[in-house]
C-alpha cells in the first residue's frame, strides 16, 4: 500500500478512511490502491476499464 492517491498523487492519510481498490496482479498477488475519494476511486475504475 502507498500513502498517496493511486490516481492523482495527493497525500492519504493513514489514519482516515478511505476507498481502496484491490486486484489481482498476473502472479495471482493482491495488489491494493488506495483512493483520495470516491470521485478518484470512480475515475480510476473507469479508466482502467477503458484499456479493456
């Protein structure tokens, strides 16, 4: 995990909620994003999605 949006790169801090996303890398590995918010969390879906 990171301390940093997976999408625009603010600071999360640790100690508040926050939305994550977890996949599975091609190894099988969780990997998890953490979100700033439910906007950056949306919009990183749908860009992911995107290259689909």
């Amino acid at each position: 995990m990171s301390d940093e949006c997976a999408r625009c790169g603010v600071v999360v801090p640790s100690g508040e909620w926050h939305p994550v996303k977890t996949v599975r890398d091609d190894e099988g590995r969780v990997e998890i994003y953490d979100f700033c918010g439910e906007a950056c969390r949306s919009a990183w879906l749908a860009e992911r999605n995107a290259d689909d």
